[in-house]
C-alpha cells in the first residue's frame, strides 16, 4: 500500500470506548504519511482529531482511500461498509462492540491488525446487498431490510410475492429481508435460517407472525421479492437498522439481490463456520 495514501476512519457511537484505538491509529498513519479521512461526525466525537495535522473531512469522493477502519461494533462496520459500497475500498473492523461478527479482529489484536490494515496484510470478501425503491430513492442493504409496525398500531396485515406470485399473506408485526451476512442478526432472532457468507440469494422472515404456517423463505437471486402492506396504516422500513421511511397503506416496496456491494477485510485463513462457532458460541456461554 503506497504511503501517499489515505485511511478512512469510523467509530462507535460512545466515544470513550474508542478514544485511544482512534488516537493510535491516526499516529500510526501519520508516520506512514498518510491522510485520515473522517466524516465531520467523527470530530464531534473526538475534538482531538481537529487539530490533527493531516486529518480532513471526508467529501463524499473515493479519492485516494486505500482502506477504511471502523472502530466499533457491527453498527459502525456497517456504516463504513456503506458508504463505501460499489468503490472497492475495503473496510476493516476492530471490534469494540456486542457480536462484532462483520469485525475483522477484536480489540486486543488492535495494535497489529493496524499494521495490517494500514500495509494492505489482508484478504477481501465481497459482500452482496439488497436493494429496494421508495420514493424515488434507490436504498441498499448490507444486512437487511426490516418492515415493521408502529408502536401503538395494531397488528400489521403484509403479503410478500416472488417474481410476481404470492406466496402467502400475513399478519405479524413485521418482516426482515436478510442478506447472508445479516441473517445472524435480526433474522436469527425470528428463527430464520443463517446463510454462509457466498451464498447467493436473500431470506425473508417474520416478526410475531399470527400463524403457525408463516416460515422464513430463501428467495433465489435473480427473483424480486415483493412485499405490500394491507394493514390500515402506515408501515416503518428500515435500512440496516437505520428509519429510511413508510409503506403507505395499499403501497408495496419490491427487493432485489445485489451480487456485489461492499469488499469486507478479512485476516487470512478466515472461516465463516470458525466466525460462527466463536461468536456465537461465546455469547451463548457468557
């Protein structure tokens, strides 16, 4: 990696967790003469990096970044992953997170994974997405789509179609679309089925589902799965956790899979079911 190159930086949304790991990081780079792009809110976060020679906002261009570093949990990962779908910029996790399952290291190897990240001492895995239309705005999933009632509405009535059939029609108080990476979140917790990372194709799955014949379904992926709200009011969708806006009443959305969106940094000799046992498997022990 050529040291006239820049490292994108993001971190978790408590800024005393990452505050050394941040400071660390950005004099490692210095040293290497590289620029540290951050986005203003990472300045807000952290005062101290406004003062920091070769520290600049990012202007929303690729530029010269060679890597972005998010410094938290699943949440900040995803955020970097994101911004930086479709431009090849790989993103490396530090965990300092819950799961931290899209996390490249954990914390105590911060030290050596930013020599690594900072030299280019990483494999890549591109990830897929998926992605929907609302209101005119083309919005794209790195873990999922999640279409929920509101608080204090009553159950919401969906149907969901493949490639313009209906498959069945449901009332619950939502469903999740789920990427392979994002089925070990919240489409886990709906009992839906965990997708290995390079699987092609995208699961959906419910959330209190009123009957006992409503099961999570693995859509293929060139099929468009279509999901429309019958309920009589408004229904809330969500990108990757974050409110993006509301399915009318009588309104549908429709997803597509997405092969390729956004290149995850991965230590060599990574394994996806390794990842799976000890994440997990140690939340199950704690």
């Amino acid at each position: 990696m050529s040291a006239s190159r820049s490292v994108a930086l993001f971190s978790h949304a408590r800024p005393g967790d990452t505050d050394a790991a941040m400071l660390s990081l950005v004099e490692l780079a210095r040293e290497r003469g590289m620029n540290i792009v951050v986005d203003p809110d990472e300045t807000a976060k952290h005062p101290a990096l406004a003062g920091i020679p070769g520290v600049v906002l990012d202007d929303g261009t690729v530029g010269d970044i060679a890597v972005a570093v998010a410094i938290g949990g699943d949440g900040t990962i995803l955020r970097a992953l994101r911004r930086f779908a479709g431009t090849g910029v790989p993103v490396f996790g530090v965990n300092y997170g819950e799961v931290g399952f899209l996390a490249t290291v954990d914390p105590e190897e911060a030290p050596e994974a930013f020599e690594r990240a900072l030299s280019g001492d990483f494999e890549t895995l591109t990830l897929s997405a998926i992605e929907t239309e609302l209101g005119g705005r083309v919005l794209t999933a790195i873990n999922d789509i999640a279409i929920t009632r509101r608080p204090g509405d009553r159950v919401a009535d969906l149907s969901y179609a493949v490639d313009g059939q209906e498959v069945g029609r449901v009332r619950c108080d939502g469903v999740v679309i789920a990427t392979p990476a994002g089925s070990t979140g919240y489409n886990l917790a709906n009992r839906g089925p965990v997708l290995a990372w390079g699987v092609e194709g995208f699961v959906v799955s419910f959330i209190a589902p009123h009957s006992l014949t409503a099961r999570a379904l693995v859509v293929a992926p060139d099929d468009v799965l279509t999901v429309r709200n019958f309920s009589e009011s408004p229904v809330d969708l969500s990108i990757d956790g974050r409110p993006s806006g509301e399915i009318a009443p009588g309104e549908s959305i429709a997803a597509t899979f997405r092969r390729e969106a956004s290149d995850l940094a991965l230590l060599p000799g990574w394994s996806f079911y390794t990842r799976l046992r000890q994440k997990f498997g140690r939340l199950a022990s704690s």
